[in-house]
C-alpha cells in the first residue's frame, strides 16, 4: 500500500537531528516557556518575514487569538462579520463563530479552489471587519484584489496559513500577506511537530502582546491577569523538533512541487482534474487534490490498486449539523467541490516508483 502520507519516514528523514533536539530539551530540565520556544519563535518570524510570532497550542488557537485579540483592543465586537471562503476546513469557522463574529460564507473558484475574489465586494457590509483568507491545500488564495478591496474598506487581511508553510507570493511567503497570520504544526503539515502546536505571525506590537497574553491565562506579568484568557502554549519539545525541521522546510517543498508537476503532467485521465498551476512557487502542496465526478469509485478503485486517498472535506461547513441554522443555504460550486475531491499520496519522502504506481492507478481507472 502506498502511504497517503507516512508520517514515520518523514520524520525518519531527519531523525537524528530531531533526536538531539529532544535530547537537548529533556537534558535541559526546562519543558515550557524556555530558550527553545523563544529561539523558534525568532526563527520562524524571520523566516515567514514577519515582526513577531507568537506560539500557542494549536492552528485552531491562533485563528481563535487572532480574532479574540482585535475585540480586546476594540476593532471588532460581538456581530461583526469575517468574510470567509465556504469551502474551507470547518476550524476556520469555528474561530469566528467562538468570537461571537459572524462568517460571511463567499464561493470559491472551480478552477482555483480559493476565494473567488470577484464575489467579495458585493459581501461587504457596514458590519465587516475583515476578509479570512485560507491557503487551502498549500495554494496561496491572496490576490491583489483582495488586497485593495481591505484598503478600500478599511479591513483586516487575515491569514489561515495552516495548510501552506513554504509557500509563496512573488517573494514574499504567505504568512505574511495581511495583518496577522495562523499557523498550524500539525503533524502531518508542511512543517510539522511531533503533537499540535500552532502559532500567529503579526507585524502590529499591540496585537501580538495581547495574543500573547490570552495565551497565558490572560497574563501579561505574572499572577497579574488583564484578559480572562486561556491556557494555550507550545512546549520545549515541540519547539526543538520545529526548528530542526524549519532549516529543511524549503528542501522539503520543492519536493512535493517535484511530485505535483509529475502528478501535473503523466495524469492523463480525462475523469480526472488535476491542479491548475500557473505559478509553483505559489502553492506548496501540503495536499494534491483531484475533482472527479465518480470520486466515491475512483476512492475504491485506488485503494484496491494499493494507493490510499483521503477526501478534505466530505461536508461543507454549512452542511455540517453544528451549523444547522446554514443547512439550507445553497453554494452549489463549494457542494460541488465536496462532492468530488480527493487527494493523493503526497509527500517530500515519496519514492519514483510510488508517484509511477500512484500516476498508472489513476490512469487506469476509466478502463473500467
């Protein structure tokens, strides 16, 4: 069976340096809130090009920070609206919703899978306060547009770079498009720690000290508490294990853009859609999705040829019974994208022989 993403040889490929780093923490005797921690954050702000980064527990915390922070600074309050891509993984929503902020659900492109940035203005209202956009599958989704239409509103461009570390906009890195950034180090992300971590890149002091805070019991000073925050940190070891895989981050995309231009091009099958690229410095393939009609079949079939798929996401966001007020909502290119994706084995330690056996199963699945 070829591995959907196998986790183990890919931390096998720089094991020895993530088992000094462990060392390192365990010999220290010091597990949260020390040197590896705040060396990483340095590191990582400097790599993404942003002032600050500021570490928390997970993606899904940053994303939550990030909004938490602008209400406790008084640029967002209770009801007011987050532009979002509907087709998006359901933490992105979640965020805004346990905000008390409302999600303005915008279609995607079908040949892009990212916000169509033609639909966003006519979303805009006096309560919008900020357009999320998400890097989703590794593709960088900030346009121009976009950029002028914060400017032209007076919004926030917020980031959920969760899926998309190493990928770029002419030559600056996602992560640092738009006013604040999250992060998730998942494990099985681009850069990936060994448990959940996650974090937020900011250039704004302010916002940066009060996420910084929140995450700490609301604490600023201690056992002095100016937020009713939270208990949401990146520990040592984590922290070691990132910094030894930031230093091969880059290497390790340009590997997956390796795998996808095969995929790109020996993918013939007209059942099968692939990626439009225009730009392979703009998406970092954290996942290769594929659009297919019969994509339930094609799942069958692949797993039977012994190459193991995952569909992101089976339900939509608005579909989902958490969000049953949205249920009846009609999106249909976001439905549609649900419907029929699924994403390949895809990795920076695949072997020829698996992007072959992965390229011939999928081209033979209209012999059927």
């Amino acid at each position: 069976m070829i591995k959907f993403l196998d986790l183990q040889k890919v931390t096998a490929s720089h094991g020895e340096e993530i088992h000094e780093a462990v060392r390192r923490v365990i010999d220290s005797g010091w597990y949260l809130q020390g040197e590896e921690n705040r060396a990483f954050e340095q590191e990582y702000a400097q790599y993404i090009g942003a002032k600050h980064t500021v570490s928390c527990a997970n993606g899904l915390d940053a994303l939550i920070w990030i909004l938490r922070a602008y209400k406790e600074m008084g640029v967002m309050k209770d009801g007011d609206e987050v532009i979002v891509p509907a087709n998006t993984f359901i933490a992105t929503i979640l965020a805004i919703t346990e905000n008390n902020l409302k999600p303005v659900l915008v279609e995607p492109r079908l040949e892009t899978l990212e916000i169509d940035d033609s639909l966003i203005e006519r979303a805009i209202t006096h309560r919008t306060k900020a357009i999320m956009i998400v890097h989703l599958y590794g593709q960088c989704a900030y346009t121009e547009r976009i950029g002028q239409l914060c400017r032209k509103y007076g919004l926030k461009l917020l980031e959920d770079n969760a899926q998309a570390h190493g990928c770029r906009y002419g030559d600056r890195l996602t992560g640092s498009l738009g006013d604040a950034a999250a992060h998730s180090f998942y494990p099985g992300k681009n850069l990936g720690a060994l448990g959940d971590a996650g974090a937020v890149t900011t250039n704004d002091d302010a916002l940066a000290q009060t996420i910084r805070a929140l995450a700490n019991y609301g604490s600023s000073r201690k056992y002095v508490f100016q937020y009713c925050g939270r208990n949401s940190r990146l520990d040592e070891v984590q922290a070691a294990v990132l910094r030894v895989k930031l230093r091969h981050l880059d290497e390790d995309v340009a590997k997956r853009q390796s795998v996808a231009q095969r995929y790109v091009a020996g993918i013939t099958n007209p059942l099968v859609k692939t990626p439009q690229v225009t730009d392979w410095r703009a998406h970092a393939f954290h996942l290769f999705p594929v659009l297919c009609e019969r994509r339930d079949e094609l799942q069958q079939y692949l797993t039977y040829k012994g190459v193991q798929t995952v569909i992101h996401y089976p339900i939509p966001p608005h579909k989902q019974e958490c969000y049953k007020e949205w249920n009846n909502l009609s999106l249909p290119i976001t439905e549609r994208i649900h419907q029929q994706e699924l994403s390949l084995p895809m990795s920076q330690v695949m072997t020829d022989e698996e992007v072959n056996a992965v390229i011939d199963a999928v081209n033979s699945f209209h012999l059927l």
